[in-house]
C-alpha cells in the first residue's frame, strides 16, 4: 500500500479517507513506515513525533473528516516552527535543549485544522544557507539523484515531500528557501505576500526578509493549505489585518486575457539553455491560451544580493546576540562567520540597505501597472552535487547557494508573493522550474495560472524512482 499512497496528493488521500480506503491511523503508520525506511538515505527529519501522530489518529471521528482539507493529513514543519512539547533545534547544537511551550501561529491553525504533525525537519542550521549542507543533522538529499543537494534552507521540507514521507510541509523563505529546493525537487514551493502567514513562534533569521513558506506535490495543496495558514497575529509587527480569501476556488477561473510580464534583464542571464528552453514553451503555451506578454525591465539588480546580506546578517546577528556569549562554542563555522560578518556592518550600511529594499518595493509595484503577473526561471541551474562550491556559467564563477537562490532572492526584499512549480526535466534526469511573482495579496491569480500550467500534460514530471 505504501507505493500507492506516498505519493498522492493531499486532495487524492482526502478522498480516500472519505471513502473508508484508508483509515487515519493506516495512512498515520504508511508515512511513519516510510521514513524508517528512507530517511537515513534522505536526511529530512531531525525529530519525528510518530507516537503523538498515531494517537491523534485513533481519535477521529467522521465528523473531524469534514473539518477541514488537511484534517488527518500528515505533514511535516521546518525545524524553525515551535510545535508545543517538541525540540524546536534550529538544525543547531545551540539550541539542543529548546522545547517548545506553544505552537507556532501556522501550526496552531493546521492543529486547529486536524492536520497531523509527524515531525520537524532538517535545514541548513539557523536558514543561514541555500545547500542544506548542515554537520549536525547531516545534508539532505535530492529524491531525484541523492548524490545532489536538496537545496535549502528548507532542505529537509523538500525532502520529506519529494521522497515521499509526507505529502506537505512547512518551511521559511528569506531568499528562496522554499521556493528553490521545491524547484530542484520537482514540487510547488510558494512564499506568499510578506504578512499574508505570521512568522509568530518561528526562530527568526532575518525580521525584514523572512516568509512562511508551502511546499506541496500540486497547486490545489498548495491553496488548501494557504486557506489554513493564512492569518493575522498582532504579536507579529510584519502581520496584515485582511481578510482571507478562497484561494481553490481561484482555481478554476482561466488565463485567457492575463497579462504576464517577461523580465527583458537579469532572468536570463548566464542561465542553463536546457532552463530557458523549458520556459519558452511555457511562454507558447500561455499564449495559446489568451494569455499576453508584455516585457518589462526589472530595477537594476547590480547590487540586490549585497543589499539583502547587508539587512541579513546584523539582524541575524541581533536575533543570536542573546546565545552568543554562552553558546558561541556551539556555532558551525559557517553561521559563526556570518555573524562576524554582522558585526563589521555599520548603522549607515543597514540604512542604506534598507532605504534600497523600499526602492525595490516601489520600482517593482509599479511594473504592476502594466502586467497582472510576471514569470522567470526559478533556478539558473539544476540541482548540483554534494560538495559543489561554485559553479561556472559563460565563464563566470558564482558560489553555489549564491546560484540557486539568484533568481528568488530579490521577491524577499519587495515582498510580493512568488511560487516555484516544475516546467520541465532536464538531460540529466533532474528537474526544471519556473516561478510566478503577482501583485501584493494577488495569491489568487498567482495560484490561477499556476493551476493552468499545472493541467497541461506538456508541463508534467515523473516521479522520482525513490523505491526502485
């Protein structure tokens, strides 16, 4: 039965469970069975709570069914996410004690929802990273080549789903940590509007850029899912007071009419061909469809990651400050060097950063004037191997974490919402994927001509051969 269930989509199990198919608990002990068997090979947990799950299982009723689309789906969360009673680790030594006494605010609305946690997933320690690499809990893996990068901070969220250990997860986006291990797994990753899910009971990397992120097998999940999380917490300063809306039924609207905006600088530069092949179908086919694109020239993007670091690390920086003293000791090198990078930033630097991000925010808005969504490759190359440092393209050298997250980056410092999707599998057996950008709280027409792509049979994947 595992092979049948693993990896069906939220909606297909819904039904199954509907229908007597499936009980709770069976579906409880299917994904707890898989990942005894592979997560030592994926490293996409750090803590499992398989016994609270089974015991929330048993105590369905039928009435529970209706309460919600996620009720009795198991998912996973980033190991960022407070889950009342749980390790809350950050993939960190530093916090190795840190139980939570709450639930995060996105937790406690699929709690709400019966949604069914099974456990907390690996990152690359404290989000500070685009690989996933983490020497405390191991690197995890991508489900299509395991000698390949995940790709991070939410390494272990891709994982989990892509290796079919549970058929949603949670993780966070400062730079495309969602957004681009989705991508290189083969699976939706979306970071809504900034506000539009509270970061509230999530360890913070950087206040200014972080956004709670979905990873999902389709994008009918995925507005399933953003219909429980969304939110507004006041504890939360970044939070927005709106209401909600009915992101499924977006869905079924068509695209004939949408404007979709084609970046004419940066989003094709030094980019695989095999990548840009794959969104010129895209292109034809939004077309065919009434669709209209309209080019549009991005603000210069020269400096756009030194302005994302230059806000990143001294408020990284002032999050550890409380830790740093006592538990310095307990850093892995690589965030210990980021927060030394903090301390050299004046107040003036992060001004000015901060000053360019509110520059961004209004040069990107305003290219709404003209277009309803605008569409780029989500990644200028595909997943690369464990211990790739950097990668070279038109002969240029970029480091790797600076490569998979080029193209996501610049959507955490204008906060629009943005969703990774697969478009396309590249030679190399691995896959491609484009990223949708839309106007603030504009989710909807996002997750609408996402949903369009989606149903073309030109656009889908294989899975990957996780149990051959």
């Amino acid at each position: 039965m595992s092979d049948d269930i693993a990896f069906q989509s939220v909606k297909t199990l819904r039904s199954m469970l509907e229908h007597g198919k499936i009980t709770p608990v069976e579906l409880v002990d299917t994904f707890a069975q898989r990942i005894g068997q592979h997560n030592p090979q994926a490293k996409a947990f750090i803590t499992t709570t398989i016994d609270d799950a089974r015991e929330q299982a048993s105590q369905f009723s039928s009435n529970d069914l209706d309460s919600s689309p996620f009720a009795a789906i198991p998912y996973a969360s980033k190991d960022l996410f407070d889950v009342r009673g749980v390790l809350t680790s950050a993939g960190s030594r530093v916090f190795h004690d840190r139980i939570a006494k709450t639930d995060a605010f996105a937790i406690a609305k699929l709690r709400s929802a019966k949604a069914i946690s099974l456990g907390k997933t690996n990152l690359h320690e404290f989000a500070y990273g685009a690989t996933g690499e983490n020497e405390v809990y191991g690197t995890a893996v991508n489900a299509y080549d395991p000698t390949r990068l995940a790709g991070g901070s939410s390494s272990g969220s891709a994982a989990a789903v892509a290796f079919g250990l549970v058929p949603a997860a949670l993780g966070t986006d400062t730079g495309g940590s969602v957004r681009a291990p989705a991508a290189l797994n083969g699976l939706v990753g979306f970071k809504p509007t900034i506000g539009r899910v509270p970061t509230s009971g999530v360890v913070p990397y950087c206040w200014t850029l972080d956004h709670v992120g979905l990873m999902t097998r389709t994008i009918a999940d995925c507005a399933d899912l953003l219909s429980i999380v969304s939110g507004y917490d006041p504890s939360d300063p970044a939070s927005v007071n709106r209401p909600i809306d009915n992101y499924s039924e977006a869905l079924n609207g068509d695209i004939s009419g949408l404007r979709v905006g084609i970046p004419s600088n940066f989003y094709c530069e030094r980019t695989d061909e095999e990548i840009l092949g794959a969104l010129e179908r895209v292109k034809e086919y939004l077309v065919e469809n009434g669709a209209r694109l309209v080019p549009v020239t991005f603000p210069d993007m020269e400096h756009s990651r030194t302005v994302s670091l230059t806000v990143q690390m001294p408020e990284a920086l002032s999050a550890h400050s409380a830790y740093l003293q006592d538990r310095g000791h307990l850093y892995g090198a690589d965030f210990r060097a980021g927060l030394a990078l903090g301390q050299c930033i004046l107040a003036e630097h992060y001004v000015r950063a901060k000053r360019f991000i509110e520059v961004y925010r209004q040069q990107t808005n305003s290219l709404f004037d003209e277009v309803d969504l605008i569409l780029t490759p989500a990644t200028p190359e595909i997943a690369q191997k464990i211990g790739t440092v950097k990668v070279r393209r038109n002969g240029v050298d970029e480091a790797i974490g600076n490569a998979i997250t080029r193209f996501t980056t610049f959507f955490n410092m204008t906060g629009h919402p943005a969703l990774t999707m697969p478009c396309a599998m590249h030679t190399q057996g691995l896959p491609i994927a484009l990223q949708l950008i839309g106007r603030y709280f504009d989710e909807q027409t996002v997750l609408r001509a996402a949903h369009a792509i989606e149903r073309c049979d030109r656009f889908s994947i294989p899975l990957p051969k996780v149990d051959a």
